[in-house]
C-alpha cells in the first residue's frame, strides 16, 4: 500500500487552498449581488429585503458556518504555507531580482490575505457582529442600510474599505486562476478563457465593493 | 573586459560564508560564465589561494550540473539558458555581479557554489524504474503512443534535473522538476503499470526532503533553461490527486 496523506502533503494542501480559494470566490458574488441592491435608491428596500432573508433563513445559517469554516481553513492552511515556505530557505540570498521572473502579488499572498484578514475583522464588528447580537438578544434585524450610511459617513471608514478592496484585487489577480492550476484544471484550450475571467473578476467585484463606501460618503444613494 | 564579482565563499557546510570581492581583467566577450570563473580561478591559484569550488560538467547546456545564482537569477539573466550557456557578452563592461549557490534548506551548501543536490536523486529513485525492450525494428508499432502525448512527454523529459526551479522559486518548491518526472512517465504506456504508486511516492519524498510548497508563482518556469511548462505541475496534482483516492 502506499499511503498518502492527502490533507497535509504539498499537494493536499494546495488543494484545500484552490477549493476553499474558490468557495471564497463564490461567496464574493453572492454577497456583492445583494449588496449591489443599495443602488436601487429606494431607501435600502430591495437590499433590506434580501438581507432579511440571508439573516434569518435557516439554509443559509447551515451556509454561514460552512462560510467560516472555509475562511478559518483556508486562512490556517494559507498561512501554515506561508511559514513553510519561509522555513524551506534558511539561508537568504544576498541579492536577488524576483521581478526580473514573477509578479511581486503572486508572491505576496500571505501579506495580501493578511491584510484581508485585518479587514475582515473590522467589517464584522461593523455590520454582522451587531447584527447578530441585537437578532439573539431582542429577536430584531438591525436596519442594515442606516449602519452603512452611518458608518460611511466617517472618511476614514471609507478609505480603510477602498484600501482594503484594493488587497482583495491583487489577492485574486493571482488567486483566481492560480486555484484552477492547482485543482490541475490547467487546459490550453481553457487557459486564456480562465485568464480573463479571473482578471476581469479581480477588478469587477473589488470595484464594485470599493464603490459602495464611497456612494454612501457622496450621498448617492438614498 | 572589466568585472567586479561578489563570490559567495563558504568553507564547508557548517562554517558562515559570505560575500568576497574579486575583480578581473581582460575577459573575452565570447567566453562562457564558466570560463569567467575558470580564469579567476587560475588568478587565484597563481596567487596561492583556495580557488571558488563550482558544479560544472557537460558545458554543453545537457547535463544539469552546472548551477550559480548570477544578479539576483538562476543561471543568470539569460531566458532557457543554463549557466554554462551564459556568455560574458550578456553583460555590460564594468558590471558588478552577484554569484550565490542555488539556495534551499534541501540543497544543503557543501563549498563555495557547490550544492548537494541529492535530494532529486531520492525523488527519482521512488519513481521505480521503466525497463523498455526495444525489439525489432517492426516492434516500434506494436506500442502505439498518441502523437501529441509522444510530444508532451518528450517536453517533460527535456528537464536537466538541474535545481534552477527550485533556486528560483520564493517557495523554494521543487514541484516543476518532480511534475515533469512524473508527467514524462504518465504520459506514456511504458509508464502506465506503476503510474498511482509513482505519483505518490515520488510527492512524499519531496515533501520528506524538506522543499517548500508551490503556490503557482510561475518563477521556475521563467527559469527553466529547458523551458519546462507548468502544465506539467497542474498534470501532477491530478495524477496525485486521482492516486490518492484510488489506491489501497
Ligand atoms: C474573501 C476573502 C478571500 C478570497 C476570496 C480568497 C481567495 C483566494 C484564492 C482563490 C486563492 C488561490 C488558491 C490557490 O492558489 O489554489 C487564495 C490563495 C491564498 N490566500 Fe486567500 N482569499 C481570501 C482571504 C484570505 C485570507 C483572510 C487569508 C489569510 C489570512 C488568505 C491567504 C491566502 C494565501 C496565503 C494564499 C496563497 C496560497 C496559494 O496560492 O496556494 N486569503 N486566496
Ligand atoms: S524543471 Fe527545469 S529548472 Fe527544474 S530541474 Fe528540470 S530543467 Fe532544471
Ligand atoms: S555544465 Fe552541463 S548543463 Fe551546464
């Protein structure tokens, strides 16, 4: 027999971070489209509407923790990388030239995701945190959308957000199409077709998140 | 020509090394970096030194042995060339160049520039070994191996062994040599009995060797000198992933 480990070998490990790379990925669209919903201008109903929905329904809940413990393994996984990675050239060279041969995003990925983590953790003391305190405590939603025109009514909130979908680009600007590589989905014939779908993603939807902070601090949206 | 070298010198595997200054003189554009080397070297024995320990065989850009880290990249600034395929007339007169040894906590430094690359040979081994009887001459047809499969696995057999993607890789991975290896065999029908246990057994004794893991950088690739594709790592990871689930 011959064994393999395949959760914490080399390979197990890139795969965990291409699936759980992509749930991340899937996630993103999700939240992007309700989100996305401020634009209706219609005092936060629609969003309102489909955040109630995502905040009570039980389906989604069961989602949520597998949302967290996707985002828990790909952060322990990315960063046990991070740190054998390191590990694996004690000695440094004295000089090197990486850019001359590699995008220096690609390899930043434990800075970017960091930086991401950072935000993640402001971001969920601003809205879900709350928010679920106030549901377990009176068994109310808190309206969503006045939190967000409060909260980004505060520049320096807004541009800690802008800053924030500026490392989630750079972050998928690599990721993306590094997860189909290392799930072995890497095909000629699909290559370019992933190239473009993965940068088109990396600046559509951290765009489309940056413009929401900045909507709410010009007041356009209502 | 005129150069200011930074020579890595290190006495042995424990001592500390670091950084020397050389300069030297009267260098023919159209000599290899080798002979470079080979030139200081003799100023260094006329002069009563130790002269710079180096890996070096073929000269001919076939055999993987030679190595060296020159201005921040494996095998030098030169794209799909290795270092003994490097000649002086890539750089500029008056040029300071950085020479290290390829670097890894697997390729332990035993002198100066030259690295114990062994560990490749332990990942080769766990590969088993393919005995092909060539027969006859009308025996070449009863094998029938797709054109274009044919094509990739000569593509991945072109790989030197020559650590360049390791000393290149932030990571210091060493998935595009091994993926090639077993990429060359899975592709083939000769290599087909032994395909699930090759996958596994050759990615644990990378991991046992102590390389780090890839994260699809693309550095090696860059610095192939045999222009190795990364198609070859997501083939491996497949080929280990399907192992990993199917076998006893
Ligand atoms: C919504 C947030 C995030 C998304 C959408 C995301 C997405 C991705 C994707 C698609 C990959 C490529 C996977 C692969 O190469 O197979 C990746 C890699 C990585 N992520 Fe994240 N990520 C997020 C957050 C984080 C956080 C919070 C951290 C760490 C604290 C992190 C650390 C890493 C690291 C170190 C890698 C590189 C590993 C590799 O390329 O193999 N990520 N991420
Ligand atoms: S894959 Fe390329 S760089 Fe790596 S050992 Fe083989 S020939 Fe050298
Ligand atoms: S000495 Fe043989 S490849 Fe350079």
């Amino acid at each position: 027999m011959q064994n393999s480990v395949l959760i914490t070998s080399s390979i197990g490990k890139k795969l965990i971070m291409g699936l759980t790379g992509l749930f991340l990925v899937f996630f993103l669209v999700v939240h992007a489209s309700i989100n996305g919903c401020i634009w209706f201008n219609d005092e936060g109903k629609t969003f309102l509407y489909y955040a109630h929905f995502m905040g009570t329904n039980f389906l989604v809940h069961i989602a949520e923790v597998g949302l967290f413990g996707g985002l828990i393994l790909h952060m322990v996984d990315g960063l046990l990388l991070w740190k054998q990675n390191r590990d694996a050239r004690p000695v440094k060279y004295a000089y090197s030239n990486p850019s001359a041969n590699s995008k220096w995003y690609s390899r930043s990925m434990g800075l970017l995701g960091t930086l991401i983590l950072f935000f993640l953790i402001v971001h969920l003391r601003n809205f879900w945190g709350p928010n679920r305190l106030n549901q377990i405590t009176t068994g109310e939603e808190l309206n969503l959308f006045q939190l967000m025109q409060e909260d980004f009514s505060n520049l320096w909130m807004v541009v800690f957000y802008v800053a924030a979908c500026f490392s989630l680009f750079w972050h998928l600007l690599h990721g993306f199409k590094s997860a189909f590589q290392s799930l072995g989905l890497n095909n000629v014939k699909y290559n370019k077709a992933i190239e473009i779908a993965g940068t088109a993603f990396a600046i559509i939807v951290p765009l489309v998140f940056a413009l929401m902070p900045i909507s709410f601090y010009f007041n356009l949206v209502h | 020509m005129k150069f200011n070298l930074k020579v890595w010198r290190q006495k042995n595997a424990q001592a500390q090394g670091k950084l020397v200054d050389y300069t030297i003189e009267n260098i023919i554009p159209d000599m290899s970096f080798l002979e470079m080397v080979d030139v200081l070297n003799d100023n260094l024995v006329r002069k009563g030194e130790d002269p710079i320990a180096f890996d070096h065989d073929c000269r001919e850009g076939i055999c993987g042995m030679c190595s060296m880290y020159i201005s921040g990249r494996a095998h030098g600034p030169h794209h799909a060339a290795t270092t003994c395929q490097l000649y002086m007339r890539s750089f500029k007169d008056g040029d300071t160049i950085y020479v290290e040894p390829f670097r890894a906590g697997a390729f332990p430094i035993i002198k100066d520039l030259v690295t114990d690359r062994s560990a490749f040979d332990r990942i080769i081994a766990k590969g088993g070994f393919v005995s092909v009887n060539t027969g006859q001459a009308q025996d070449a047809n009863n094998l029938p191996v797709d054109k274009a499969d044919a094509e990739k696995a000569m593509d991945a057999a072109a790989c030197i062994g020559c650590g360049a993607c390791v000393a290149a890789c932030p990571n210091s991975a060493a998935m595009l040599f091994v993926s090639a290896k077993i990429s060359q065999l899975a592709l083939l029908p000769q290599g087909g009995p032994e395909r699930n246990n090759r996958a596994i057994n050759m990615v644990n004794q990378m991991d046992e060797e102590g390389f780090g893991n890839c994260t699809n950088i693309g550095a090696c690739e860059a610095e192939c000198p045999k222009e190795i594709k990364l198609t070859n790592i997501a083939r491996m990871n497949r080929e280990y992933l399907v192992a990993s689930l199917i076998n006893e």
